[in-house]
C-alpha cells in the first residue's frame, strides 16, 4: 500500500511540473531494496513554446533569404524593362503585354538565372514567350504559346496610347522595374484597364504601381500586398511624378 502511495505522489507531481521523474518503490519483502517502477515524461509549455519559435526563425530565415535572392538577383540587371521590350519585339513583332524578370525557361536557357520574359502578341493572333539576358540584352530562346484570352487583351488596348515599355519607363522613377503587365479587366483596380507594374527600392521593398494606358499616369496599387516602409507616402510621390515620368526614365 505505502509503495503505491509512493508511485502515486511522484506520478502526480511530474505531470504538475510537466518533467520527468522516476518512481522509485520499495518491495514488501525487502524494504532496504528499490525497484524502478515506471519513468512519466510530459512535454513542458516551455519545450513546445522553443519549439514554435524555432519553427517561425526557420521561416523568417528562408523568407529572409529569398528576399536577399531577389535583391542580389535586381541589382545584377543592366537591362531594363523597356530595353528587354524592345529586344523581343525585333525577335517576335507585335505588341508586348507583359515583361518580368524571372528565372529562364528551359527553353530560355537552363531555368537556373534571371531572364526577362517577354509576352508578344503578333498581328495574326499568336502568342510568343521572348527570353531576355538581362546582362547584355541578347535573345535567349522563343517559343509561341496558346492563349485563349486575345480577344480581351486586344479589346483592353484598343485606344490606348501608352504601351508596355512607356508604362515602365513611366514607374521606373519609384524603383528598379521587375514586371510589367497588361490589367485587361481592371481587377485590381477601378475597373479600367491598366498597366499593372511592381517596381524594387534600393533598400529591398517592393511596391506595386498603376500606370493609365491613355495618359500614363502612375498611381499606387493599394490593393496589393507591398513590403515597402515607404507605401504610405507613394500615393503623394506617383501624382507628382505621373505628368513627366515617362519622358526622362530610362
């Protein structure tokens, strides 16, 4: 009886402290001799608590260095949107709807650095994927790509007078321009058709902007997820500039 009272208290306060004990008993018919009867463990709040923090530094880090990756891989360009725009349309002519810098395709180059990709549409209705060397500009590989929304983007850019390289060269004044690409339904935005461009600060932030097609003028897109301290006063920075910002970035 003793040696279960025994087993039962230290039972007891190993789950109260949330350790590990050991229950030592002693046999009726040798009381000067223990015998080890049975080992608690519980995970303490404190155990876990170091467990959940580690998990969050594990994905604080790997979001840490992706943006150090994007940041290493935006500082090596020397070709801009607009000059990676124009390079594709000798390769592929028609009109350009999108451009991002991105990792190569496989049939770009080996998918393992940065490129431009370019979208073209041709006058016939066939789409083409344009690869860019954002080091020397030189066309990387082509391939023509099915897409089954032409009617719409020809409809969106029916009257427009800014196109994809003017609407970068418009942003460019906010930061280093990493895409731009044709809003054909105004999702995103006031329900108007625009040229949809996110640009990257020296200091890493990304920040999306809005460029009118008709005008060029550059507004913030609020409706984006931004890393940018800076979002707050881009609103006042993108009216300033909308009147000449596309006329001296390059």
């Amino acid at each position: 009886m003793k040696r279960n009272i025994v087993i039962a208290a230290v039972t007891a306060a190993a789950l109260i402290g949330g350790g590990t004990a050991t229950a030592l008993a002693t046999t009726d018919d040798d009381p000067g001799t223990t015998t080890r009867q049975t080992d608690v463990r519980g995970a303490s709040d404190d155990d876990a608590g170091d467990r959940a923090d580690d998990a969050d530094d594990d994905r604080d880090d790997s979001r840490d260095g992706d943006r150090d990756d994007d940041a290493s891989r935006v500082s090596s360009v020397k070709v801009t949107a607009a000059d990676a725009i124009a390079a594709a349309l000798k390769k592929a002519p028609g009109t350009a709807v999108s451009a991002e810098l991105d990792d190569a395709d496989d049939d770009g180059d080996d998918g393992e650095r940065a490129a431009w990709e370019v979208d073209v549409l041709s006058g016939d209705g066939t789409w083409h994927s344009v690869w860019i060397d954002p080091a020397d500009g030189k066309v990387l590989g082509s391939e023509t790509d099915d897409e089954d929304d032409t009617d719409e983007v020809r409809a969106a850019l029916k009257g427009t007078s800014v196109d994809a390289a003017e609407a970068a060269k418009a942003a460019a004044g906010h930061g280093t321009v990493t895409s731009v690409e044709l809003d054909d339904d105004g999702d995103h935005g006031d329900g108007e058709a625009a040229w949809e461009v996110e640009t990257r600060s020296s200091g890493g932030g990304e920040q999306d902007w809005r460029v009118d097609p008709k005008n060029g003028k550059v507004t913030a897109d609020r409706s984006h997820h931004t890393d940018s301290d800076d979002s707050d006063d881009s609103d006042d920075s993108g009216s300033d500039d909308s009147d000449d910002s596309g006329s001296d970035d390059d």
